[in-house]
C-alpha cells in the first residue's frame, strides 16, 4: 500500500508536488540523471491523453505529424545567429562516435527551427506548396543551468509539442499566429486550466523571432509557469536558410514562418492546479480511469455485493467508462478511498449492504469528496452528467482562483511587495521603454510577463510606473519559474 504524504497542497505546494507525482506514480525524478524523469504506467496514460487532445486540435486545423532526427549538425544551428547565441549555453553536443572524433559536431536538438527549415527548403518550390503545416512530439535537451524541477525546468524534455509552418506573407503567418492562439485556447480550457495571454517584451521573445506570444499560468505557490509559446518568425529563419518559393508572377520570394510549442509543463499545471491535500484532482476525460468500483462487504452479504459490483462494472465498460473494480480484499475500503483519491479518480462508486436493499449505488466525487446515492437505474445517465459537472467545476475554480490574484498596481513597492511574497500577479503602467521595462523586473525581483492580449486595460491617464511618463500598455510582473 503506498503511504500517502500528508504535506499540504496549500502551505507546501513544491513539497506536495514532489511527493504526489512520486506516490500516484505519475513521474519517477529519481533516475541517475541529473534533470531527467521516467514516466511510469500511470503518468504515461496521462501524457497520452493529453497528447492525443493537442494530436486532434490541431490534426482537425490543417496540420500533418512529422517526425525529425533529434541530431541537428552545428553549422546548420548556427546558420540564424540570434538563434544559436540565445541557445548557446544550453545545447548538448556529441562530439564522439565511439572513440572517434566527428568531422563536425552534432547537438541535440533545443528546438527544432534550424532542422525543420533545412527541409522545407527541400520541400517549399511552388506557391501551391504553401501554407506548409507540420507539428512533431518529441524529446528535447537543454542544459538547464537553474535549479531544475522535476516536469518544470528539466534538461531533457519528453513531450515537446512543436508547430512549424511556412507561408507566402506575412499577413497569412499572422493569421496561424491567431489560429496558433485560438488553437491553444481550446486546448487549456479542455484541461481546465486557466492562462493569461501576453505579448513577450522585445529582450524576452524567442531568439530569431519578429514577436513571441506567451501562455502563462499560475502555480499555486504563486509563481508563473510558462505553459505554450507561439511564434511569429518572419523571413528570419527563411533567409538564413534561403527557403523561397515561386509565385504566380515568376519570381521568387523568401517564405514567411511561425513556430508554436508546449511540455509536459502543461501536465505538472495539471496536476498543480487541481490538486489538493488528498493528492491528484484529474478531468474525466484525461483521467487514466474514471470511475472506481469499491465493494463494501458485510458478513452474510458478501456474495451479493461483489455479484452486484461485477454487474455494474461490466455495464459501465459496455458504455466506454474508463473503470476498475478494486476487489483487492487484503485493505480495508477506507484504505482504497485513499489510494484512488490519491490518484484523482474522478468518481468512486461504494456498494453494500444498504445499497442492495435500496438498489442503489454511492458515488462520491473527487473534486469536492461529495457524496450522494443513484438508483442503479439511473446510474449511467447520472455518471454522464457527473463527469460533465466535475470538469466545469474545475473549470470554474481553477479560473475563479487565477483572477482573484491578478490585479491593478500603480506603485512600484507595491508590486514588489506582491511579486516578493509571491502573492499573484501585478498589472502596471509602462511607457513601453526597454529600460522602463528592465528596471520593473529589477526594482520588484519580478519577471515582465508582457503585454496582455487576453484582456483590455484602460491606460489612459495612467502613467508609467518607473518614469513617469504617460502608459502606453499595462505589463504583467510576477515570480515565475
């Protein structure tokens, strides 16, 4: 029986996270090296629903799966300058092939901008080639220099979800730029995670792009954790890797990019979200198992309530229910309860003794550990309602919870007094100077998130909040990871 932690969700979220992920065996951080996990049995069955959920978004928006080689040659990483120099410290070289030396060194791959563009040079010839849409799952190392965190800040990523596309103007690549966006709006919203959207400033977007968008969420210990990235790459990449195409005139023209990802750091805002002291809180749909049959057994009765169960059970994986029956009969039902609710099984169904007399079955749900009884007549429609319910009250708290700590500063030690004591994020008043912007994050130990897109700010009459003078946007500065 795993011993389940009793450190609390609330006062001691890194701890709890740590400890949760190790004992609902979601992800192992143990393995001898360091910034790398292994995914057990359950944590993959998460991943790969999760996965299976980005797959269909955007398999039904026009973009076909690729696969690349994880090994990119050095002169093609270094072919976009800003790009290599921004990755420089963080990329793994192979340097060896056995015991001897490679003519040139190859790296493992950071992202995948400089090896994706090599091809599409060899794929991208016509107009009628474009709009070229692909996306790859696939691991990616970087050389993580902070103090790294287990899903957070690793050095090998093992579910990097990145987009690439190529079109023929720029106004058609700011148009997968929003399709990007909207793209990753209904992905979160599966997920019942909340995010706030923001324009990267100009010293924090992705190397080698015209301008980033960010998704940013918000960890229970009050620190953002980036989530998805989207990226308008102009004909930076393009030109450094001379992909052009032919247009209907009959000359050619450098092509136009974007580039769009996430992480298993999606996964760990899953569970960080929605936890709480019992352990893991999971959406139905992305849950591994769904429902948990417990028999309550009573001396006399004890042939009834297994027959009973097995009934149930059989009837709910007829009706595609994600179900186990636990008929382990070395614990007690009070020690199942605890184990699935470690687990975050959405929903647990108790039969007994009483529950025959009346016909009737116990449900207790996961996210509020509510419990009422179903007449087994009703409990298919009943179940399907429920998990409805379950994902829109996680919705509803998880977002009801970002917003009540974001909010308005106009002072500069106040901000930094939220941002030090990680109590949320401060929106405040910037000219739009680069040095404005870069004194903010000093003077509040903060980091610039950027400029919301996701909601509309009245700057009018405001004034910057390290100068002085008049606001051109409000930021958002908070403790990230």
């Amino acid at each position: 029986m795993v011993e389940i932690s009793r450190t609390k969700w609330s006062t001691d979220f890194s701890k709890w996270f740590r400890d949760v992920i190790s004992q609902a065996e979601v992800y192992d951080y143990r393995y001898p090296v360091k910034g790398v996990g292994v995914w057990p049995p359950y944590g993959m069955k998460i991943r790969n629903n999760v996965i299976t959920l980005m797959k269909r978004l955007l398999d039904e928006s026009g973009h076909e799966e690729v696969l690349f080689p994880m090994l990119i040659p050095e002169d093609l990483l270094r072919k976009e300058a800003e790009h290599i120099a921004k990755f420089e410290e963080e990329v793994f070289w192979v340097t060896h092939g056995g015991k001897r030396p490679l003519e040139r060194r190859l790296a493992l791959r950071p992202t995948s901008e400089t090896a994706i563009m090599a091809m599409f040079k060899l794929w991208i010839k016509d107009h009628t080639d474009l709009p070229l849409k692909v996306y790859q799952i696939v691991n990616v190392f970087r050389y993580e220099t902070k103090a790294t965190h287990p899903m957070i800040r690793v050095r090998e990523v093992t579910t990097f979800k990145e987009a690439h596309t190529a079109h023929a103007t720029f106004e058609d690549a700011e148009r997968q730029v929003k399709e990007a966006v909207e793209i990753y709006k209904r992905f979160f919203d599966e997920l019942c995670i909340p995010y706030m959207i923001s324009l990267r400033p100009e010293w924090d977007k992705f190397a080698g792009a015209v301008y980033s968008i960010a998704f940013d969420t918000l960890l229970p210990d009050g620190r953002a954790l980036q989530i998805g990235t989207v990226h308008h790459l102009g004909q930076n990449f393009a030109k450094a890797f001379e992909v052009t195409y032919l247009k209907p005139d009959g000359t050619h023209e450098y092509v136009y990019t974007t580039s769009y990802g996430i992480s298993e750091r999606v996964i760990a805002a899953l569970i960080a979200i929605h936890g709480d002291d019992h352990g893991l809180v999971l959406p139905p749909h992305v849950a591994p198992i769904q429902i948990v049959i417990v028999p309550i057994p009573y001396k006399g009765v004890e042939k009834e309530v297994y027959k009973t169960c097995e009934e149930v059970y059989k009837e709910l994986l007829k009706h595609g229910f994600r179900v186990v029956y636990d008929k382990r009969e070395d614990i007690t039902p009070g020690e199942k309860y605890y184990y699935w609710e470690l687990k975050g099984v959405p929903i647990r169904i108790e039969i007994g003794p009483r529950n025959l007399k009346e016909n009737t079955a116990t449900i207790s749900r996961r996210d509020t550990l509510d419990r009422k009884d179903i007449p087994l007549d009703r409990l298919i429609y009943e179940l399907k309602k429920l998990m409805d319910d379950i994902k829109q009250s996680l919705y509803d708290r998880a977002w009801k919870w970002l917003r009540s700590r974001v909010g308005i500063v106009e002072d500069i030690e106040q901000a930094k007094d939220i941002v030090t004591k990680r109590q949320g994020v401060a929106v405040v008043p910037w000219c739009g100077s680069e040095s404005c912007g870069l004194e903010i994050e000093e003077r509040t130990e903060g980091r610039v998130l950027g400029v919301p897109l996701d909601e509309k700010y009245d700057v009018k009459g405001r004034r910057c909040i390290i100068c002085g003078r008049e606001a051109k946007h409000m930021i958002r500065v908070c403790k990230t990871y």
